[in-house]
C-alpha cells in the first residue's frame, strides 16, 4: 500500500533521513521506533507532503506521489495524526470532528456529517458528553481520542499516529493502544510512530528501527522485541531479565 525508496530529508543543508526505504502492507500495523530526534517525525511529514525538502520516491496504492500535494494525499486516503495533537482548541469536539471531513464536505449534507460524527462518538465513548466541549479544556487522553477521531472523519485507507501516547497516564496509553488494535481488525492500515518501543512492539506487525536518520534495522515485531540490543538500548533491560 505504501513503498517509501531511498527517502532523503534535509534542514537547512544538515540531513535528516538518509536514504530511508520502507513498506507498509494493506492491513498491517507498522511501527517505527527509535529515539527522540532520530527523524521519525521528518519521515511521516515527508509521506504526508508537509516537508518537501527532500529526494526519494514515495509510492501509495500503487500511485508515485513523491510531489502531491498535502490535501492530494488526505484525499487519497493517506492521512496523518500528527504529534501533540494539533487540535483547534477553541472549537468544540463536534467541530474538530467535522473538520477531519473537510475535504469530503462537498459529497455530504448537513444530516450525513452529523451521521458520521454521531457514529464515531460511538466508537469514543468517554467524548460522547463532551461532544460540545472546547477541545483546549479536556483531558490528554481524551484530546488524543478527539485527534484520532478527526483522522478518522478523513476515511483514511492508511492512517499515520505521530506519538500517540506521548504524555499520557500507562493506563490511558493502554486505551490508546486498544483503540489502534480494534482500528486494524476494523480494516485500518495504521503506521505508528512511537518512542514508547514496547507498547509500538506489543501491537504492531512488523517494525522498522530509525537511527540518526537510517533505518538500521527492520522484521517481525516479536522478533525485534527480543532482539538484545533492542531490549537493552530501547526497552530498558536485557534478554535474560
């Protein structure tokens, strides 16, 4: 579904990513671990046409779209959640919601919008009373769901989680991580970026690791997850412990 070959990323003539290539399969959950400033972020704002200094080629369902455009991609169904959630905090919950549809505003009426947002309201309980809250005044966990949740409005083929437990409780991370897993058995392709290794390991299929901008290893998640070096440098303890 999505091919990334040779992916070069730079700032200001310093680099970023150095010849990064990837894949994401249809159905998978794909994580990309790696420590903070290591280029993870750069990698998902290179995808998703926020950052165009850069070579490589990007492919999504079968299409080069290498130069598209950020709205181009959202309306192919490539989208991002990205990092600290972003929300408008001024806005309500509905309305954050609705904005996730933007682009699809044309194809649906009043009533369908409406539809849509009751519906996934369903999916995130814990917003139902606080459809018509300002985003700025709820919980973190809950500006996550409303995050996702806007993503979602977008009816995404792949969906892009820049961080999604950064600064969150353990056990609102744990909701967080649920929520992805029900999103895959749904039919959701997810890529998820995440320094939390362990929790990105525990749910994803497979996984890549990105050092200092290269990816320097890649496989089966239960394989990386007992890798030595992987559990010493990014999980905190060795094999035998």
């Amino acid at each position: 579904m999505l091919r990334i070959e040779s992916l070069c990323a730079y700032y200001r003539g310093n680099q970023a990513l150095k010849g990064v290539s990837l894949e994401v399969q249809q159905g998978e959950v794909v994580s990309l671990i790696g420590s903070n400033g290591a280029g993870k972020t750069t990698l998902l704002n290179c995808i998703s046409g926020l950052h165009t200094d850069r070579t490589g080629e990007i492919w999504f369902r079968e299409k080069d779209v290498s130069r598209a455009q950020p709205h181009d991609l959202v309306m192919l169904g490539l989208v991002q959640v990205p990092e600290n959630r972003q929300l408008f905090g001024p806005m309500t919950v509905e309305e954050n919601l609705q904005m996730g549809a933007y682009l699809r505003s044309g194809k649906m009426t009043g009533v369908m919008l409406r539809k849509e947002v009751d519906r996934l309201l369903e999916r995130f309980p814990a917003l139902r009373s606080r459809r018509k809250q300002r985003a700025g005044t709820l919980s973190g966990g809950e500006q996550q769901m409303v995050a996702i949740g806007r993503g979602l409005m977008s009816d995404p083929r792949l969906l892009m989680l820049d961080e999604p437990s950064l600064g969150l409780a353990p056990m609102i991370v744990q909701e967080i991580f649920s929520i992805i897993k029900q999103l895959q058995r749904e039919g959701c392709t997810i890529l998820l970026v995440e320094q939390n290794a362990l929790g990105a390991l525990s749910l994803s299929d497979r996984a890549y690791l990105l050092e200092t901008g290269r990816l320097t290893m890649s496989g089966q998640s239960s394989t990386l997850i007992a890798d030595k070096r992987i559990r010493r440098a990014y999980l905190g303890h060795d094999l035998e412990t």
